[in-house]
C-alpha cells in the first residue's frame, strides 16, 4: 500500500508546486480518478473509471441521460420492425471525428463489424456476436442490424462507442466524435482532454476548454490538493473527511449503482463447495462493512443488483442469509472444515473502500477460523490476474453499474469470457437466456428477479452494498450530476 500512496502524493506535490501562484482557473477542470486508466480503446477496456472518461471522447448510435433513459445520439432516430430483430438507424449528417474525418454509416459497419466478429473479424464483445445476425449500410446516413431473435435490452447495447474506419491507435491517441478531444495520457499522472470546438450536439457545446484527470487514490493526497487549490473536484472520499470540509466546498454523495462484493472462485477449493460459500455470507457483518469502509454511506445489497434498476430489483432476498456467526460455524463443519482454512483475498491497492472493506471482512471471517492474508496488488495485475486469469481465491471489487438487467447479471452467465466468480448454475443460465430473448417486458422483469434470487441462494460470491461516491468539489463547480453509470459528463459541467 506504500507504494500506492507515495505516487499519489508525489501527483499532489507536482500539482503544487508546478501551479504555484496561479489563481483558481474557469479554463480548467481538475478532478481526480483512482484507478489508472487501462486502455483508451474501447475494445481493449475492461475498467470502469476508464470507460467513465472516455465517454466523452466517443460517441454511440444512442446515449442516455441521468436517469438512464436512451436517447438518440449519432443517429437522429431509429424504427424496431414488428418482428423486433431488424433495428434501422438514421444517422446524423454533418457529424465529425476529431481528425475532421466525416461521419457515415461506413463507421458503423467497420465498428459493428469488429464488435460481433462478422466478414472475418475477431470479435471484440461477446454480447454483439450473440445478438447480430448481420449488419448492412443502404447509403451513407442508414444503418441497419438485424438480430438473431427478438431481444428486449439489445437497444441498451448500442451506446458503444463508433470508431473511425480503419483508425486504430485510440491505444495510445483515441478518436471519436465526442465532446472531448484526447490530448495525452501522462502514465501515473493524468489524462488530459480539451473542448472540441466541432461538437455535434448543438445546445450542448462543451463550456470548459480544458479537463485534467489527475491518478490519485490516497485520500491525503486528494484533501491536499482540494485545499491547495490544485483540485477541482475530489472524489473517492471518506464521509468523515468530506464532512470536515463541507463548508469549503460543495458535498456530494449518492449511490453509484454499483455492486462492492467479497468475491469468490467457485472453481477454487473450498469454495468449489456451496456450504462454505453460504457460511462466509452468513459470517459477514454488512452494516458493519458499510459503517467502517463507507462511513455510513452505502445501501446494503443481497444480490448483485442495486435498487437504482427499480422495477427490476428484487426486493425481497434480505432474509435469504442472516448474519450469524453460529449458524455459519455449524454449516462450515458440516462441510467438513469446522477448523476453518486459509483465505487469501486479492485486493487492488488503489481502491482504498476495497482495502479497507477486505480488513473488516478479514476480522469477522476469524470468528468462524477462516484465517484471512490481504494481498494488495495493483490494478493491473488485478485485471490480469483476477478478472482475465481467475487466478485467485477471493476478491474485493465494485461491478460498475449497467443501464440494461442483462449485461449486470451475464456476468454470472457460465460460459461468459468474464465470469471470474466461475459461477455454473444450469438453471440460472437457464433463466437469464429466457429473460434475453423476452420482448414482453412483465415477464422480462420476473426472469430477472429469479436469476437474483438463484444468485442470492447459492453465494458465488457475497453481495456487500452499493456504496456512495462522495465528492467534495468547487464553491462555483456547476452541472455535476450522477449516471446510472459510472460517468463524468465533463459537457455539462461549468464555473458560475
């Protein structure tokens, strides 16, 4: 943990002293993010923070707004036929990518094409190659995918980024059509965007030149450089810290519709063996977890969904697994390990919430002779090793949140590449393709409160809480709002 902290401070310092002197600037937006980001092309990105940034980069066909509704973006409107499996989108003419190139439905087909692997390419997202039957482009500004059966979320899919045809450095210079231009990535520092003067969307033009996304994750290093005036916005705070400073700056504190677990490998001895699982769920004191890692800020969860999805939420899983230590003791011996074992729990090290929920869970898991080793990494490594790899026991981690029920809950899906908990539940699959290929949306709504119910009951990993983002920013900071996901919508912010 060292190590993280000393990067993050030295980010703060270099901020001081770099800026020494300089008043607080409207041309500049300065916040920070906790993880550093993994890849700026959309493909290749697995992190939510990073997703949340290049957001305003790129554009999809559709977007949708802070309560998740799905608007029109680079098309000016789209038709469902009858059947639902022929989606036709009218695209907006005039648009530009950040190189001046012109938008058309050629993007479309070369970003479809790579998405759902068709004409010989790889395919870059699962969820599109098991949707799209075939793509087509009647002229420049129309663009059409039929699919291959009736699907209920698929319009939620189509928020994914277009990329340019043929363009592929976004690695390294991302282009989109976005809101924002990609200036430069400084590893270990910042990311750097800048207004793009061409913005499509008239009405709502960017209004700050400039935007610095600043890698700092240690919580000193944020305060400091909130008070010295270097930070605009600070996010990823403690109640406690965010309170002491309220009269400074604007607090601000909302659920994410994001899901904290303990997760596990069901593929790794012993929780391979269900009873285990549902011993360490009864053995976590969640309130607790909320209290000492959120500060009181959080919504205590029992599947992997938030009450943000509303009607999709199952509201009725809290007495599936009480907290209690002696029934977990007996149903650990019944499993046959009433001496407990060892559990390494991997954690990334720049998710202090993480960190310090994996110590508190440590120290209930000791009361029934679960010996818990913290492992720290970092964020990569996490990525490569845990959520690529499965090269672990256990994890503390947050699912960014999802607009469409189907892409939070596939990640249980037993033959989906991300699985990491290596859940495999023969009728949650089952239920969750039912749920896919339901147009009718009552019925949708009661296949996806099964697949949480089967969730909550057979623990592939335990369910923690939706915990707040609190955010201190700027007296005169304005338009800061919260998405259903995670999202900074740099082109609504401004300086009063």
């Amino acid at each position: 943990m060292k190590k993280y902290a000393f990067l993050s401070i030295i980010v703060a310092f270099s901020l001081i002293f770099f800026s020494c002197g300089q008043k607080l600037s409207k041309d500049v937006l300065r916040m920070n993010v906790a993880s550093e980001p993994d890849s700026f092309f959309p493909w290749e990105s697995a992190a939510t923070d990073t997703a949340a940034i290049y957001y305003n980069i790129f554009d999809g066909l559709l977007s949708f707004d802070s309560r998740g509704k799905i608007h029109p973006a680079l098309c000016e409107s789209y038709e469902i036929s009858d059947d639902k499996v022929t989606y036709t989108f009218h695209l907006r003419k005039g648009v530009k990518f950040h190189n001046g190139a012109d938008f058309t439905s050629a993007d479309c087909v070369y970003t479809y094409e790579n998405l759902a692997g068709l004409n010989g390419n790889t395919v870059k997202s699962d969820m599109m190659a098991s949707s799209i039957e075939s793509i087509s482009a009647p002229n420049e500004y129309t663009f059409v995918i039929k699919t291959k059966n009736p699907l209920g979320g698929f319009l939620a899919l189509n928020i994914c980024p277009i990329l340019p045809v043929g363009y592929t450095n976004h690695a390294e210079h991302p282009i989109g059509t976005g809101a924002y231009k990609f200036v430069e990535y400084q590893l270990h520092q910042k990311v750097v965007l800048e207004k793009n003067e061409n913005y499509w969307n008239a009405g709502n033009e960017p209004k700050i030149p400039r935007v610095e996304i600043y890698v700092m994750s240690d919580e000193n290093a944020i305060l400091s450089a909130l008070q010295a005036k270097q930070l605009d916005i600070g996010q990823m705070l403690s109640a406690e810290n965010a309170k002491s400073l309220e009269k400074k700056f604007q607090l601000f504190s909302a659920p994410q519709n994001m899901v904290q677990v303990l997760g596990l490998n069901n593929s790794a001895k012993p929780l391979d063996n269900p009873l285990v699982r549902q011993a360490i769920t009864m053995a976590v004191n969640k309130d607790e977890v909320i209290e000492g890692a959120m500060g009181g800020f959080g919504t205590k969860l029992y599947s992997n969904f938030s009450p943000i999805l509303g009607e999709y939420y199952n509201d009725r899983l809290s007495e599936v697994y009480k907290n209690d230590i002696s029934t977990a003791k007996t149903i650990l011996a019944s499993a046959g390990y009433a001496n407990g074992f060892d559990l390494e729990i991997t954690v990334p090290g720049n998710y202090r919430i993480h960190v310090d929920t994996a110590q508190i869970i440590a120290k209930q898991l000791e009361q029934i002779n679960i010996r818990c080793h913290i492992k720290t990494v970092e964020w990569t490594t996490w990525l490569d090793q845990v959520y690529t790899k499965f090269d672990y026991q256990a994890t503390v981690i947050a699912f960014g949140g999802k607009l469409e029920p189907s892409e939070v809950l596939r990640r249980y899906y037993s033959s989906y590449k991300r699985n990491f908990t290596r859940y495999n539940n023969p009728v949650f699959d089952e239920t969750f393709t039912k749920a896919e290929l339901e147009t009718d949306a009552a019925k949708r709504i009661k296949y996806y409160k099964y697949c949480q119910e089967l969730l909550a009951k057979s623990a592939p990993a335990v369910f923690i809480a939706d915990p707040n983002n609190t955010v201190l920013l700027r007296k005169d900071v304005r338009g800061y709002e919260t998405y259903p996901v995670l999202f900074y919508n740099f082109a609504k912010m401004y300086f009063e």
